[in-house]
C-alpha cells in the first residue's frame, strides 16, 4: 500500500452539514432522496470514497465530485450509493402494471395479426426479458391472442452468452414461487436451474449499445421498452441522448419502464407521464 | 374528504425556497413534500393527493405554467388549489399564470405571512 | 400466438429529400429525422440553433438541443444565450439546461451573463453557475453577492454558494443580509448558506 493512501477508517464521517449538502446534490442530480435511516448507508459510502480518492476530506472531495471534468467522481459516487443485483421478477410491480394496464391498452389498437413488441435493455444475463415472457404467460389472459415479440439486448456479449444458456443460480431464483421454478425451470445440477427450451428459443438476444443512437435504426417499432437501473450510471449529456433514442425506437403511444430508484424527471421530459394503479409508466406521445 | 392536516406539495428547483417554504408552511400547521422541477411535481401531484400546489414558474423539465396546466388537464388534479411563485413582476406574467390554471401568483421573494394566509384561505374549503 | 421470435433486424426506410427543407416540415418525426443528419453536416449546428428558437413541439426541441449538447462549441453557445431572453418559459429552461451542459464553452462567456444589464439574465447565469462543471463558480458566486443589488440574484447566489461556497465567502454573505433587511428569505437564505460553509469545521 502506498504511504500516503487512506483507509476508511481513518477518514472522518461527514458532518450533518456535509451530508445535508450530499443528500440535496444527490437529490437534485438523480432525483434519489436519502432519508435519514439511510444516512449511515451514506456517509459509509462517503468514507470509502474520500479514501479511495485519497482526498483530504469531505471538502476537497466534494470539489472533485461537483466540478471535475466529464464527472467520473459524480458517477462513481452514484455507482457506489445504488444498489444493484439482478433475479427473476426484479420489480415485480411493472410487471403486474404491464399485464394490469399497459398491454391490453397496447392490444386494444392493434391491428389483427399486428405484433406486439417488447424490448429488455439492458438484459444482462437474462432475468429481465425471461421474467417478461413468463410473467405475462401466467398472468396476461390475452396472451395467446396476440404474437409477443421479446428481445433482451446488452453491450457485453458474455452476458448474451449466458442469457441464451439461461442457467441460473438459487439466488437468481430467489423470489419466484416453487410453482414457477417447477414450471419453467429444471435443475440441471447442483445448484443450478436452466430455464425450459420454450421459453429461450421464444427470446431473442441481440448485441446493442444505448450510447451509440443505432439503437433506433429500425425505427419506432417497440411497443413497449424495459430501461431499469441504466440510466443512472450515465452521465446527463448520455442520459439525454438515450432517452432520445429510446423515444425514437418507440412507436407512438409506446410504453418506457424505468428503474423504481430513477424518474425522466432528471433526464428528460419528451416522454408522458401515466400514472397506472401499480406503477408510474411513461409513454411515448400517441 | 380531506385529511384533518393539509398536505402541500412546494415545487422549486432552489433547495433553500423549498427549505423555506416548508418551514413557513409547517409552522402555520400544513403537511410539506417537495418537488425538484415541474416534472417530478407531476408525477407526485398524481400521486399522491394533495390539499395546495406550490409552483415556482422559472424550473427545468417543465416550467410552472406548464405544470399547472398539465394538473388541470388531469381529472385528479383539475381544481387542485395551485399557486404560482414567481421573479417576475409583471402584470403579463401574472396573466399567463392566471390563464394557465393558477389560482394565485406571488412574488418572489415571498413574506411568510402572505404565503400562510394565502394557503390558509385557498385550502379552507377542505378543512372540517 | 403466444411468444415468438423476432424476424430479421428491421431497418427503417431512408428518409428523401434535402435535411433543411425537412427540419421545417409539418410531421414532428420528419423533423426528428432531418435533425439528426444536419447535427452531423457541417454548419449544422447553427441551423440547429436557428430552429430551437421557432421549434413548437416540445420533444422535437428537446432533441435538437441534446444534439447540440454532443457538441459543443463556442458558437453554440452564444446562439442559445440570446435565446435566454425570450418570453417562452419553456424555452428559456430548455436552453438554460442546455448551456449547463455544455461548461467548457460557457466558461467563457459567463462573465457577460453576471453582469448583463437585465437583472432576470443575471439571475439565469447564477443558476447556470450553480448547477454547470465550473470550477471558478465558488469565486464567480461570491463576486455577484459582493455587487449585486437586485434581490432575486442574491438569492440565487445564496443557493449557489451553499452548495460551492467556501470560506471566503462568509464576508459576502453577511454583508448582503445587511443589504436587504426586511427580506425575510434573505436572511433565512443566508442562515442555511453560512450552516453549509461552516459544516465542515464543527466537529
């Protein structure tokens, strides 16, 4: 270790008026309101990062956080304070909202054998876009009227590697019900549940990059878009430039589904609001 | 029927005025949430029910007058009490405001008993 | 029915016809489209301005300007500080927003916006101030609270050093609260400025 780095616990915790100062930054930044039973979250957080920056303190580090170039400080900070792991049924209540409220209002204006198109970005390994097919197959009566188009996409292909295996761990299970797993899962191996061939062959998964505005080269043909704990981790002049793109892959009237921790009201306000029983969704002008 | 304590919801994009506003609004016996621009006020405003809606004009994402008239559009927030807290002193902007939906527009900076007395009167009708 | 795989990448249809004339058309999404070539061809971006000043679709406006925020230069910059005159609210949050993001570029030319003679543009550069990557924001915050007489740009400069401020500018801050004694918010503003600065040091 080099003499003059810092450990964590030798780096003060911020004072009530730093944090004060932290939370309303991060507030104003992400929209993410600390309250004060996750203070002590906080300021650990803070500690860590002071120490790993090797700042001399709260103020010098908050400096760097508030003013240096391209905000790698800003992001690692939000990095550091959002917690992120992804299962099966993450977030369940979009889900409930999408059978609940936003496909039969997608469905009531389709034309008859018009697809319906729903997209996963980013789908990591997978839990995402699977969560989607198996959800609304044991919850949207419908289902079987229409064709239901999924694609999951991410920028790490090893992730897409593994998504098309569509094996998984029992913390990846973790909140499904035993009648689900014994549904749509067989144990494959200590450990291990692979996910049944109905359900991967019915996914498609593609290589794509929010950053990088292709994502809308097809043109607005989704119907409805997952985006969940994405655009947090990206800086405000890539967080417009994606919620553009994401506005341009979406047909008119088209659903977006963020994050629970993340709101457009601090990326961008091209979208509608719709306020649904069990989520807050928004949507492309119809 | 209204709860016994008003709620408020105070949206500026100054996190000083929102400290201020709650504290004015808290001591004269009111319910406080906050909102960061005019868009998060929409999402909370449908949200959640509330007796009287602060709007600062000047916000980013969406202004006051768009707020207000995005609340009216909706049946849930259509006769939500709404004033409108403004920098600008002229009778045109107190026009616009009034033409947006608001209820009342003020001035900025605002005395604390014209901001007491005003949320008084515009939520009485609700209190029992 | 039921779900089914995707068929072959879809590639939407080449839009015809020159960019400019298209950025004028009636159709938001014809617009969006032509938006989008002229960010990439040269002098581009000053026709991009152009249009942000007339634009009436609200998305339509938002995408010109995060096009322009990708790219950010000097002469962007000072198109779109005119644009902080107009009587539109929306308009002016939508560029004031914009020029944040561009501080590099806005650096330069905030020095102007501090001291322009219109009190309501003063107040806009204050913000931009406060919420922009510029490192000389604590100094430039406390030099407008040291000369700045209308009250509503004090204000902002207040919200502004209590998130940047330093020590330096205690002196300011009390001597504004003298400035403007039957303020209320003034001095309230200023309480929370001075419990912001001194945090650091009580232990």
């Amino acid at each position: 270790m080099i003499a003059s780095q810092r450990r964590t616990s030798n780096v003060a915790p911020p004072t009530a008026a730093e944090l004060e100062k932290l939370v309303e930054f991060l507030y104003r930044k992400t929209g993410m309101l600390f309250e004060p039973a996750r203070h002590p979250f906080l300021e650990k957080r803070v500690q860590d990062r002071i120490a790993a920056g090797d700042c001399d303190g709260f103020a010098e580090w908050f400096g760097r956080v508030r003013f240096e170039l391209g905000g790698g400080e800003c992001q690692a900070l939000i990095n550091a304070v959002t917690v992120n792991e992804t299962h099966f049924y993450r977030e369940e209540y979009q889900f409930r909202c999408m059978v609940s409220s936003i496909l039969p209002e997608i469905a009531a204006r389709k034309a008859p054998g018009e697809r319906i198109r729903i997209w996963s970005l980013p789908c990591a390994t997978g839990e995402e876009p699977y969560s989607i097919g198996m959800y609304l197959l044991d919850h949207w009566s419908d289902a079987d009227r229409f064709d239901i188009e999924i694609t999951g996409s991410d920028i790490d292909t090893d992730a897409l590697r593994r998504a098309r295996d569509g094996c998984y761990d029992a913390r990846a299970l973790q909140y499904l019900s035993p009648a689900v797993v014994a549904r749509y899962f067989r144990q494959v191996s200590p450990g291990t549940w692979q996910l049944c061939e109905a359900l991967r062959s019915s996914v498609e998964f593609t290589t794509a990059n929010i950053a990088d505005s292709s994502i809308s080269s097809a043109g607005p043909v989704h119907d409805l878009v997952f985006c969940r704990n994405l655009l947090i981790y990206f800086d405000d002049v890539s967080r417009r430039r994606a919620a553009e793109a994401l506005y341009d892959c979406l047909k008119p009237g088209g659903f977006l589904c963020l994050g629970h921790s993340e709101s457009m009201s601090r990326i961008s306000s091209i979208f509608g609001m719709r306020v649904f029983k069990d989520a807050i969704v928004y949507q492309k002008a119809p | 029927m209204s709860a016994a304590i008003p709620k408020v919801l105070v949206v500026d994009d100054a996190a000083t005025v929102r400290m201020y506003h709650r504290a004015i609004l808290e001591t004269g016996g009111f319910a406080v949430e906050e909102a960061a621009n005019g868009y998060e006020g929409l999402e909370k405003a449908l949200s959640t029910t509330f007796d009287l809606v602060l709007v600062d004009v000047n916000m980013p994402k969406m202004d006051g007058y768009s707020l207000v008239r995005a609340l009216r559009g909706q049946p849930a927030t259509a006769s939500l009490p709404a004033i409108l807290i403004s920098t600008e002193a002229e009778a045109s902007d107190a026009r616009q405001g009034y033409a947006a939906g608001a209820n009342l527009y003020l001035v900025k900076p605002v005395r604390p008993d014209d901001l007491t007395l005003n949320a008084r009167m515009l939520t009485a009708r609700l209190a029992r | 029915m039921g779900l089914v795989r995707s068929r072959s990448a879809l590639e939407a249809p080449a839009p015809s016809g020159p960019p400019l004339a298209r950025l004028a058309d009636s159709a938001p999404d014809v617009r969006r489209t032509a938006a989008r070539e002229l960010a990439r061809a040269p002098g581009g971006p000053a026709v991009l301005c152009e249009r942000v000043a007339v634009e009436p679709d609200g998305a339509v406006l938002d995408l010109l300007l995060t096009l322009l925020v990708a790219r950010p230069s000097r002469d962007v910059v000072v198109r779109l500080l005119a644009l902080l005159s107009s009587d539109d609210a929306r308009l002016r949050a939508a560029v004031a927003e914009a020029l944040e993001q561009m501080p590099g570029p806005l650096e330069a030319e905030i020095g102007a916006l501090l001291e322009h003679a219109d009190p309501d543009i003063r107040l806009q550069g204050v913000v931009a101030l406060q919420h922009a990557r510029i490192p000389s924001a604590p100094r430039l915050l406390r030099e407008v609270l040291a000369r700045e007489g209308h009250v509503n740009v004090c204000a902002a400069a207040l919200e502004g050093l209590a998130e940047v401020g330093d020590e330096a500018a205690l002196p300011a801050v009390e001597a504004v609260r003298a400035r403007f004694p039957e303020v209320p918010f003034v001095n309230f503003a200023a309480d929370v400025c001075v419990a912001r600065i001194r945090g650091g040091h009580d232990r």
